[in-house]
C-alpha cells in the first residue's frame, strides 16, 4: 500500500482534544467608544502615518532594528522544527557500503589451530518507518507548527511594537524642535526686555531690582532651552538606535497644531482584538499547541509500530560483488509496549495538560492587556483634547495678562516682578499646549498599535513553503 495512502487512513486517530477557544474576559465594548464595525486595525502603517520623513524612519527600522531580526531568526528556527518534526511521518532511508577484513583462527579435528584471513565487502540500503497509528507525530508535527505560526505573530508584534516607538520617537523630536523654538523667541523677547530695563536703570529711572529679576528671567528661558536640547539628543540616540543605523532629520514642516485634527480613529469592537492584535494570536496558536502536545502524551501510552528493512549484495572479494548469488536481504516488523517506565508516562501527560492551562491563562490575559491598551489609549485621547482645548483658554489669559503687565510696567503703575510672574507663566503654557498637542497625536498612534495595526495577520494555515521549498510533513 502505497505510504500515502496508509497516512490519510490512520490520518482519523488522534487522542490530541478538540481545540475550544475560551471565552474573551472582558467586556463586549471598550468604555467610551462608540463601535460602527470598523476598526483601524486593518490599516496599513503606510497609509497610516502620513509624513514621509516619518515613513522612511519606520522603512528603515524594519530592515536595521535588531530586535526585528531576533524575531526573524526564531521564526525560521521554529519552521525548521516544524519540518523536522513532519519529516519522521516519512520511512528513513539509508545507504551503507561497508569493508573488513581481518583474521581468525579455527580448530579443525586432528589439526592445530589454523589462521584464516576473512574479508568482506557489502552494499546496503535500509529502510525504518515508525507507523504513527495512533497520531503520536501527527500531534507532535502540529504542535510544531503551530508553534511556528505563533512565533510568525510574535514577529508582527515586535514590528508593531517598533513602528509605535519609531513614532513617538519622531513625535518627541518635532515637539523639541517646536519648544526650542518657542524658548528661542522668548529669548529674544527677554533679551529686548533686559536691554529696555538696563536702560532705564542706567538713566535713573529704573531699579536694579527690576534689571535683576529681567536677568533673572532670560536665564530661566536659556535653561529651558539647554535642557530642552539635552532631551532632544537623548530622544535623537533612542530613535538612532531603534532605526539601526545613523539618521538625519529634516526640519518639520507643520506645527502640531496643524495635525491635530486628523479623521477619527475607531477602534472597533473588542471581539476584533481576536483576529487582530499578534500577541493574542500567538497565544491562541500556542494553546493550540498545547493540545497537541496532549495528544502526543496520551498516544505515548499505546504501543509503537515500526518497520525495519534492508536490502543489498554482499562479497568476500571486490570483484565477486555484483556477480553470483550475494544477495542479502531482512525485514523486522517490532511492535513495542510500555510496561513499566517508573510514571514517566504518565508525568509527561501532566505536564502537557498543566501546558494547556497555562496557554488558556495567558490567552485570557493577553486578551485582557490588549482590552486595557485599547481602553487607556482611548481615555487619553478624550481626556487630552479637553485639556488641550482649557489649556488653549488658560494661554490666551495669559498672553493677554503679560501684555497688560507690561503696559503697566511700562506706565510706572507695577513693579518689574508682576511682568516676570506673567510671562514665566505664558512661557510654561506655552511649552505645556505643545507637550498636550503630541500626547494626543501619540494617543492615536497608541490606539492604533493597541489594537493590532500595522501588518494583516498570518494565516491559521500556512501555505506557503519552507525556504527550502518542502512542506514540513504532509
């Protein structure tokens, strides 16, 4: 019977339990969102993130970032698993050609001992099969696989997670270029102001108290700005190393306020988390494995089949090797049954059975991690336009109270300290709308990656072929 054919008939015994996917522990909407069936999940980062600056970072990240290729390399040694595990559904085939010669002595009746010399020369095939009746590397081969599969969303979670922190990344330098600026143009301004209250004390009609607390207030802006420049070196070393290799940046061309009124960002339903997000796909695929491994443990109890053969010419001299009669041949059928093996058996099972619930554990809290992602991200985002929004009240406030300030410091009706309270306080506004402004950019780039955006997930099963273009197991 051909070996295909024996496959798809024990192919139906399998001891691995049917795979049941547990219920998602969570709510069936996220709080606050008001779900329409859609979700930004399915976007692509390319279309996603806009700026091309940005793009050719998140480009060259996933070809440099080391992280990446970590991830790539354990998903072609779980693929290599994968296909060894398939090979042994398959007989193992072995050619040996052997040679010896040596020299023994025999005791022939009224003779002494004789020396003989003995040689030998033989060509051999061999072949073994373990006949997998009852699915034991089935389910191994299974558990390899799914294993693989689960380490190809691993893979998308690590790319996922990198274009999030390439963009952030990128959003914490635009928004150190903008607060630079904003601190370079209140050092202008203060450096006026110092030259206007120097003046005037040194005509009489002014005090140094007034020169020193405008000296004081210039050096509060140029702090500002040296420590604004330090964060920005340290986000530019985060982002170089992040992207793999030395960057350049050009300058930005719009200002956060000019991005912050982007298309809204449904998040969609929390059922779509399932097919979306790689981290709870990995572990859906893993218990999977689980099962199967449970299946290889039970199969474990049952005896084990194999068939051994050979088949080739054997000779005492070269030349007579492939004439006359000097074919040999053997086959042995074995069925072995374990009888006694101390419960290592039956331990194998509990271990793959406490496997299976840790898998279900970690799928229920992957599931629940995900949900609070996808919860937070959303609460940041409301939270944060209504600040934006009072904090955009409080800076007019503020402009208006410095302008007057001055007006009456100018018009000797107040002291220098009421101008340097209202613009120290302008400036802090100032640098906070700015910092608001890309937290709540940086909320939808969180939304999007907390619901799995980024790359379509893998297929449950894969078609494509191994590198090497075979098909682990059949």
């Amino acid at each position: 019977m051909p070996i295909t054919l024996i496959s798809l008939v024990l192919a139906s015994c399998s001891f691995a339990p049917d795979h049941v996917t547990p219920a998602p522990p969570v709510a069936p909407r996220f709080p606050g969102a008001n779900p329409d069936g859609a979700t930004i999940a399915t976007i692509g980062w390319q279309e996603f993130f806009r700026d091309p600056e940005l793009q050719r970072l998140i480009g060259l990240t996933l070809t440099n970032n080391r992280d990446i290729r970590v991830a790539a390399a354990r998903v072609l040694e779980a693929r290599g698993a994968w296909q060894i595990q398939g090979a042994s559904l398959y007989p193992q085939i072995d050619g040996n050609v052997s040679a010896s010669r040596g020299r023994t002595l025999f005791n022939l009746p009224g003779n002494s001992a004789t020396p003989i010399d003995v040689r030998s020369i033989g060509v051999q095939a061999s072949a073994a099969w373990e006949i997998d009746f009852w699915g034991r590397l089935r389910n191994l081969r299974d558990a390899a696989r799914w294993q693989y599969l689960a380490s190809e969303e691993a893979r998308r979670g690590v790319a996922t997670q990198l274009i999030a922190q390439v963009a952030n990344g990128y959003l914490l330098e635009r928004e150190y270029e903008e607060r630079a600026a904003l601190a370079r143009g209140t050092i202008a301004t203060r450096e006026e102001s110092l030259r206007i209250v120097r003046r005037r004390y040194e005509v009489g009609s002014g005090t140094k108290l007034d020169m020193t607390q405008a000296q004081a207030l210039l050096g509060q802006a140029r702090a500002a700005l040296q420590a604004l420049q330090q964060d920005q070196e340290v986000n530019r070393n985060a982002l170089t190393l992040l992207v793999g290799q030395p960057i350049t940046l050009s300058p930005a061309e719009r200002r956060f306020a000019q991005i912050t009124t982007y298309l809204q960002l449904p998040p969609g339903l929390p059922s779509d988390l399932l097919i979306n997000r790689p981290d709870i796909l990995a572990a859906e695929r893993q218990l999977r494995a689980a099962n199967a491994n449970i299946g290889a443990a039970r199969a474990a109890f049952f005896p084990n089949i194999a068939l051994t053969a050979g088949a080739g010419i054997a000779s005492t001299d070269l030349g007579d090797l492939f004439s006359g009669p000097t074919t040999v041949w053997s086959f042995t059928p074995s069925l072995t049954l374990p009888i006694f093996n101390a419960g290592r058996l039956a331990a194998n099972l509990d271990v793959a059975e406490a496997r299976k619930v840790l898998a279900v554990a970690e799928y229920e809290r992957a599931i629940q991690i995900a949900f609070r992602d996808v919860s937070d991200a959303l609460a940041r985002r409301r939270q944060l336009s209504l600040q934006i929004e009072t904090t955009r009240g409080v800076l007019d406030a503020l402009t208006e109270r410095a302008r007057l300030a001055t007006l009456r410091f100018d018009n000797g009706r107040s002291t220098y300290l009421e101008v340097l309270d209202a613009q120290r306080d302008l400036f802090e506004t100032q640098q906070l709308l700015v910092q608001l402004r890309r937290a709540e950019v940086a909320s939808g780039v969180a939304l999007y990656a907390a619901v799995g955006g980024g790359f379509a997930p893998q297929p449950v099963f894969d078609s494509t072929a191994p590198s090497n273009g075979r098909t682990p197991g059949p």
